[in-house]
C-alpha cells in the first residue's frame, strides 16, 4: 500500500458512545436516562442498554494506550516465533500446525535427549523399608535440588539411621526368655514405630495390616455396633439428602434412585426414630457400609464452625436439629464402614464375589482417602489400594464397554455408571502415577470404554429446555438431567487432562532411549493451550457469581441451576502443577554452563508456583476466618459461594498440587543468594499478563521500575510466615496442613543456621520495611481483567482510583509477628521438635488409612461416635482464632430416646428455633424461585413451557459475550 493511501486511512474512533443501544440503532435522539423516554414510547425498555463507559477506565481508550497494547501483543508473538526457531517472512498465511513449529527446529540447533530417569529415578529409604521414586516424585526435587538436599539432609540422615537399626533389630535372635523382646527398647521401637518425617510424607505408607478383619469380629456384632452409633432417622435421611445435593457431584458413583431403593433392604425405623441395620443376605452388607460412608460425606459438607457462630446460616432444620443435639459425623463411620465390609464370612467376602455395589463402596473409601482432612494420598497406600479395585474392575469386565454386551447390560443406568467408575479410575490412576513417578495402572490398549453420557431421552428433554420448547418434568427432574450432563462434561475433560499427564509421564521415565527435548516442549506447549483455551482463569471461576459471560467454556444452563464447578478448578491446579514440575525438571537436568537454558525454565516454573501459591494461600486464609467476623468481604463470599460446603473435602487436594510448587519458591529463595542470574526480580519481569498473572504480581506488591530484589525478597518471606501461621491454626483438622506447616518451619530454620548472615538482613530489612509499607488489598477478577489488557498500568503499579471498591478490609502492614513460633536456636532443636510432633500427629493419620483395621473394643467405645470435642474436624481447634464453646446443653437434648450418649424422643417435639433465610442472597434467587414452582406441576397431567422462561434469562447481562 502506497504512502498516500496510508494518508487517507482514517483513524477509528474510541469514544464510548453515550446514546442507548436501541437509540444509536434507530438512529433516534437519546435522552440519556434509563431507561430513556424513546425507550419507553416504543416499549423497548427492557433493552436499554448503554455501552459501559467506567469499565475500561483506561483515559478513555486513548490511541497511545492502543498503540501499547499492540506492541505487547507483537512482542509476544515476536518471543513465541523466536522460541519456536520460526521465520515469519517465509510464511504467506501463518496458519501453520503449533505441533510442528517445535519440530521444525533449524537444523544446527541442538536438540539433545533427555533421559530423566537415569538422572532422577532414585531409591530412597522410607519408614523402614527401600522404596522408589520416579522423574515426578514430590521427593526428586528434595534429591535433585542442591538447595533442597543441604535442607533436609538432616533428615534423610535419620531416615537411613532408622532404616539400618531397623534391618539390625531383625536379625536379633530368639532366646527361652519370653521376656526378652519387650525389653529390647530397639526391638520394640522399630517393630511398631515406624517414624514418618514431614519432608518425605509423600512417601508415608501408613501402617499396613492384613486385610480381615479381627477374628472376634461377627457380623452380627458389627451390625448391632453399627446400629447403635446411628443417628436419628430424620438426620440419616436429611444427610442423605445433603449428600445428593452437595457432595455427590465428587463422588458421582452410585445412583440416588437405586441407592435409596436398596437402603429399604438392610435400614429399619421403630415408632420413635431409632433406626437398625438388619441384613437378609451377606451381599447386602456392602449397602450398610455406603450408608456409612455417605452419612460422614454429607456431614463435611456441613460448616459446623459457621452454625456455632450462627445458627441461621443452615436452612434446614432437621440437619440444624441434629448440630444442636450433638450429633457429629466423624471420620470413625469410615472405620466402622471398612469393618461392615471386611466382616462377610470367607464365602461372601469382597474379594471372592466382585459385585459392582462392592466396587462402588471402595471407591468411596478410595477418594476419601484422597480428600479427606485427616489423611492424605500421597502414599504408596493410595497406590496400592487403587490397583487392588482396578483389578477388580477388570474382574467384572468394566474395561469394555457394556454396549458390547447388550444381551447383559440393558438399563442406561448401569451402563452409565459402569463407564464413570472406570473413567474415575483412569483419572485417579494418572494422578497417582504422576505423585509417585511410577507407571500407570491402567494401559490405553486395554479398553474400549466409552465417555459416560446422558440417555437418548434424556438429551431430547435437554434440548428442548434449551429451545424453549415445553417439556414435562418437574424442576427437580430438569436440575438432575443437568447436573448429570455437567458430571459427564466434567469428566470428558478430566479424560484429556489425564492424557495430558500421561504423555508427560512417559517423556520423563522413557528407559530405552529417552525423550527429545523438543518433545518436552511440543508437550509442555499443549498444556499451556489447554489451560489457556479449555480452562478458565482460577480467580475468574472464584468471581463467577457476577461476571457476565466469565467462564470459557461455560454451559449457562449450568449456571442458572448452580452446578459446581470445583472440579474444573481442581483441573486447572492440577496442569499448573504439572508446568511448574515440567520445568523444575528441565532446570534441574541443564547442567550449569548452560545459563540462559536455566533461567528460561526457572520463569517458567516460578509463574505456576506463585499462582499456586497464592491461590493456596488465599484458601487456607479462607479456613481459619470466621463468618461472623469475615463474611462481609468480597474475598470470603466468594470462596464461600463457590466451594458452597464443599472446603473441607478440597482441602487435602489443594495442598497437593501446592506440595512441589513450595519447594520451588523455597528453592528459589535460596537461590536468590547463591546465582547472580536467578533473582526474583529477573523472573517476575518475565511474567505473562494472564488474569491470575496479574493477581499474583498485585500481591507481591510489584512495581518493577521501582522495587529492589530485597523487596521481593521481604514480601516472599512475609507470605511464607503468614501462610505458615494460617496452617500452623489449622494443624489440628487438617493433616495437609500440619504438614506444609513443618516444611515451612524447616526451610526457615535453615535458612536461619546456615546462612546466619544472610538471615539477619533479610530479617533487618523486614522491620524497617514493616514500619512502613502495607501491602495492596487483593484484585477482584473485574480489576485484574483490565490491568491484564494494559501492560502501562502492569508497569507503572496498581492504581484504579475509579473502580467501585468492594467492601474488602484495609490493606495488610508487614509485621515480624509470628517469627517467634518458626524459629528456634540452632537446627538440633527444631528437627527434635518436628519428630516430635511427627509422633504426635502421624498415629491419627494411620487410623483412618485404607488397609487400617481397628480394634472392635475401640470400635464400640461409645465417646469415639457420636461427640462434641473440640477436635473433631468441622468445629475449632484449641489453636482456632475464634473459640466457641460446642456445649451441647440446648432444649433440644432434654427428651428422652438415645443417639450414642445423647437421648430423643421425637424431633418434632424438640423445641428449635425457626431460621431464616440467609442474608447473602445468590444472584440467581430469582431464578430459582421461578425453577421451584415446576416441582409442583405433575408430570403428565399440564406441561411447563418454559419458553417466557427461556426468554427472560437468555436477556440476561450474564449471557452477553
């Protein structure tokens, strides 16, 4: 184009425009009011609508600020092309495949072979016994790491100290003494003892016992001890129905219909509400055992802490009736449901008839072991116990699709959830390879299973809703065929992020010839384009409540019907932190003369873990507030309507994909002393202007023309205290966070005994700093979306003087608070101390383990069920901020009747308050009160249209792009 034609190019216009939609369209004279009057005279009001003129607030969109954008844009493009070793001049259409832009790699460029297993792969010594850890073990990085290895040298020491006195203690010879074994101390110490030190805990195979249950142990005994810790009749059926609206969309392996059909086989009532189990045949123990499970679910769904502090935050008043007589839920029902299902006789036994029930029921004791508070899967245990049900699996064949088998398998039910489980466990296989380094379980050549998905009727029904066409099923129906559609999405997508994994885990332990490193690359690019294309933003899910149109991929059905969207957020953690261990290994594999290879992956790798981290942050804040005190802030409403009961299951898996994220940040950390070109100001620099981007760098309170590396450095090790002391609060209910706790109180120690220079300046600057410097309030999604589309304003610090300001507390100031619970005076002392709290604290973690089987007098002790000890998980820890007394001297415990220690005589006659509705109201009420009235239609006597319906939330700002 000739330079006269660019002349006469003219410049478009970036004025907001200040007329309504309608107006500007018709062309009509805008008075500006809203609705306004032209509006009004042609009964359009409902679509008047004006161009947001404060959102942008960016100077109005000036040409300069547009011009800033598109060179950052052409910067970016111009380092993916430089990256991708790309010339674009040799390109007429750009329109090339990314796989091969890796592949196309110039000739004399290196592209060596990675083998990570020859240089990761390693055994290591572990609760007495040798045990191997692969390329992505949480443990390579303690190994690998040169500044993670002097960190916890002092461990491992003691690890292969207790492994060498333990093989000793073995090869003591019988003598005609009795006594002689229960005085030798060191005998006794290793037999029984096996010591779990926090840094290895990925490794923590709890105690493993024979898989029988006691030999006292009748079934008629375990099922006159299982009935006697029931609870009421209303609460058992108010928990269940909590479980099938809060907790199910986790665990979506049994049938609601079916499961309540087959309770009616084994669950009896009498005149007063006293319910007993009663079993006709063996087959029909394995129903008690899910009852169990299901009760303990439903229960942690339940904020106990918010209820003590106010009772109207729960609606329903038989599950509030049951919180004021005492009644608590705890993780002992999962020990009895073990016990129920281990009790059958030899002929009926679980590993002699594989029946899908019985897979169904250790498969909830599977993801408990995965996400409940007071364990943790990252074990070898978690391995084992799920290759124990894959084999089952492929007993009964559920590695084939039944369509198959059509003269077996005919309703859609079964079908429906023979293919979940199995997709479930491909999942949780990949997950479980990927924490250990080890091969997966499951082989892509082995099945043929399709995805799971809704029935031909049911999608016809869904269709027609989404038209607007008149279907005829009540609104509880409709919100099921959904919910049900969501889960199957949910877990097609779960399907490609295991793929994902899977390919990542093959690239690092090829034993034959190794990978390429392109091939890491080409991989590394893939997930980066899943999470970018697939995925939303993490604190855009946490925001969704009010932004239009925030989620990606996003169904707005779900949206109204308010189906969760937790697993989508635990995807998304889960990729970051393959990105950051993807990384982390390619530093660690370059040697060090290969500088500008290392700093790449060291930006590379700190970008996932401080999003990791401050999300993770963020969440365990989130714990320890409380809803008195806390529950008017943006922050807590948000995380509050999103997880919604749902914290204290998703506790456990946030940790873990946080758990190589902290070794890096505490790696770098180091390393910020000991390499000149690894510094935190170097990497922060370096970070992409994506939406949790941009939270992270407002956070780190970034001014990057400004700030100094000591002042990253300061700020680093203020948010590590703070997390620290959040977790340290919730050590007590959290096993994940006792844990993270101790890994802080190590690295700090360390740090402080090892480079006691170092240590007191960065301590010295912290309290000049503290004087005088607060850190900036958090961003809303809103605010972060704009600063993420100005790289000006990401330059130049964080100033939004026109942005409607959320009610949020003041800014945090810098304090040395706290220090004094970390530190200790030399390193003897705090690895004493952690040891321990290890013995402490790790024999309550072994309890509750897979293959545990508790003693039957422990069992029926009756203070072990139904109780109201501080302890237990959902009420406050004697380290709680916020102490409630959980006295259970209410009106409501007075009749007569018996719940373990408490009594009752009816429900109806206990005198309870009436609650009222909360007084956070959900954005969606409206539309849920007009859902509600479809359940009082009868199906097939009048049917709903649904298209005025239809209509009006089509219209809605929430759907507009």
């Amino acid at each position: 184009m000739s330079s006269g034609t660019d002349a006469r190019v003219k410049k478009s216009r970036n004025r907001v425009p200040i007329s309504c939609e309608p107006c500007r369209k018709k062309k009509l004279k805008c008075d500006r009011t809203k609705p306004c009057s032209s509006c009004v005279k042609n009964k359009t009001q409902y679509s008047c609508k004006y161009a947001n003129q404060n959102l942008d607030n960016m100077n109005k969109m000036q040409l300069t600020t547009e011009i800033i954008n598109l060179k950052m844009k052409v910067n970016k493009l111009e380092r993916i092309l430089q990256a991708n070793n790309i010339n674009a001049s040799e390109y007429s259409d750009l329109s090339f495949v990314f796989n091969e832009s890796i592949s196309r790699m110039s000739e004399d460029q290196e592209d060596p072979v990675l083998d990570l297993s020859e240089k990761f792969d390693r055994m290591v010594f572990k609760e007495n016994r040798i045990l191997l850890t692969g390329a992505t073990s949480y443990v390579t990085f303690i190994k690998a790491d040169k500044q993670l290895s002097l960190l916890f040298e002092a461990l491992n020491k003691r690890h292969e100290q207790e492994y060498e006195e333990y093989m000793n203690a073995q090869k003591i010879k019988v003598q005609h003494d009795s006594k002689m074994f229960d005085s030798s101390k060191i005998a006794r110490k290793h037999a029984y003892q096996d010591k779990d030190l926090c840094m290895d805990s990925i490794l923590s195979g709890m105690t493993t016992t024979t898989l029988t249950a006691p030999g006292l142990l009748k079934s008629q005994d375990i099922f006159a001890l299982a009935s006697s810790k029931l609870p009421p009749m209303f609460a058992i059926e108010a928990l269940i129905d909590r479980f099938f609206t809060h907790a199910y969309y986790l665990v979506p392996f049994v049938d609601e219909e079916i499961f309540r059909e087959e309770l009616t086989y084994v669950l009896l009532s009498d005149e007063k509400g006293n319910p007993s189990f009663k079993v006709a045949h063996h087959q029909n123990t394995s129903i008690v055992s899910l009852l169990l499970i299901i009760l303990r679910y439903a229960y942690m769904t339940i904020n106990v802490k918010e209820f003590d502090e106010n009772p109207r935050s729960i609606e329903d008043e038989s599950l509030a009736t049951m919180l004021r007589m005492g009644v608590t839920i705890g993780p002992q029902y999962i020990e009895l449901a073990k016990n129920v299902l281990l009790s059958m006789p030899p002929e009926e036994s679980i590993f002699r008839k594989v029946t899908i029930r019985n897979i169904q029921v250790l498969m909830f004791l599977r993801w408990y072991q995965s996400y409940s508070p007071e364990l943790s899967e990252d074990y070898y245990e978690a391995s084992i116990s799920l290759s124990l049900i894959i084999q089952m699996c492929r007993v009964l064949g559920m590695n084939r699709d039944p369509d198959h088998f059509s003269e077996v398998f005919r309703d859609e039910k079964v079908k429906s959830l023979r293919r979940r489980i199995f997709y479930k466990l491909f999942y949780m296989d990949t997950l479980s390879a990927f924490d250990l380094g080890t091969p997966v379980v499951i082989h892509s050549d082995e099945y043929d299973v399709i995805l799971p998905k809704i029935s031909a009727k049911e999608k016809a029904i869904l269709d027609d809703f989404k038209r607007g066409m008149s279907i005829s099923i009540t609104g509880k129906q409709l919100k099921s065929i959904i919910n049900e559609n969501a889960i199957n999405k949910d877990i097609s997508l779960e399907f490609e992020v295991a793929t994902l994994i899977r390919r990542a885990i093959q690239l690092c332990r090829n034993y034959d010839d190794g990978a390429k490193r392109s091939e890491f690359l080409s991989h590394i690019q893939k997930i980066e384009l899943f999470l970018n294309s697939r995925l939303s933003s993490i604190y855009e899910m946490l925001d969704s409540g009010e932004l239009a149109g925030s989620f990606k991929i996003d169904d707005p059905i779900e949206r109204i019907f308010n189906i969760s969207k937790i697993k989508k957020l635990e995807m998304r953690l889960v990729l970051l932190s393959l990105l950051n261990c993807l990384h982390y290994l390619l530093f660690l594999y370059a040697s060090e003369d290969q500088k500008e290879e290392k700093l790449e992956h060291a930006m590379k790798a700190t970008e996932p873990a401080l999003i990791l981290f401050k999300f993770t942050y963020d969440f365990v804040k989130y714990l320890t507030e409380s809803s008195t005190i806390h529950g008017a802030s943006k922050s807590h409403q948000n995380f509050k309507r999103f997880f919604n009961g749902l914290e204290i299951s998703f506790a456990s898996k946030v940790q873990a994909c946080f758990s190589r994220g902290i070794l890096w940040t505490m790696s770098i950390f180091l390393q910020n002393f000991t390499s000149d070109h690894l510094k935190f100001e170097t990497l922060l620099k370096k970070f992409g202007n994506s939406v949790d981007s941009v939270v992270v760098l407002n956070w780190l309170n970034i001014d990057l023309d400004r700030n100094t590396n000591d002042q990253f450095l300061i700020i680093m090790f203020h948010y590590l205290k703070e997390y620290y002391l959040n977790s340290i609060g919730l050590k007590a209910d959290f096993f994940c966070c006792w844990r993270v706790s101790m890994i802080i109180k190590i690295f700090f120690n360390f740090f402080k005994n090892t480079k006691q220079e170092r240590f007191e300046k960065v301590l010295t600057h912290y309290e000049l700093a503290s004087e005088n410097q607060n850190l900036r309030k958090d961003f809303t999604y809103a605010e972060a979306k704009i600063m993420n589309s100005d790289p000006q304003k990401l330059k130049n610090g964080f100033s939004l003087p026109d942005m409607p300001t959320p009610l949020e507390s003041e800014p945090t100031r810098l304090t040395t608070k706290g220090f004094d619970q970390i530190l200790y005076d030399n390193g003897e002392e705090y690895l004493d101390a952690l040891i321990k709290e290890d013995e402490t604290h790790r024999p309550s973690a072994r309890m509750y383990s897979f293959f545990n089987i508790s003693d039957y007098n422990a069992l029926a002790d009756p203070g072990s069920f139904q109780t109201t000890d501080s302890s237990s998980v959902n009420r406050h820890s004697e380290t709680d901020s916020f102490s409630h007394s959980n006295s259970t001297d209410h009106p409501s415990t007075k009749s007569s009747g018996s719940v373990g220690n408490v009594t009752f005589e009816d429900p109806s006659k206990v005198n309870v308050m009436s609650f009222g509705a909360p007084d956070i109201v959900s954005p969606f009420d409206t539309y849920a009160s007009q859902i509600s009235t479809m359940d009082q239609e009868v199906p097939g006597e009048k049917s709903i249209n649904l298209q005025d319906f239809i209509s009006q939330f089509s219209k809605d700002s929430m759907f507009s792009n």
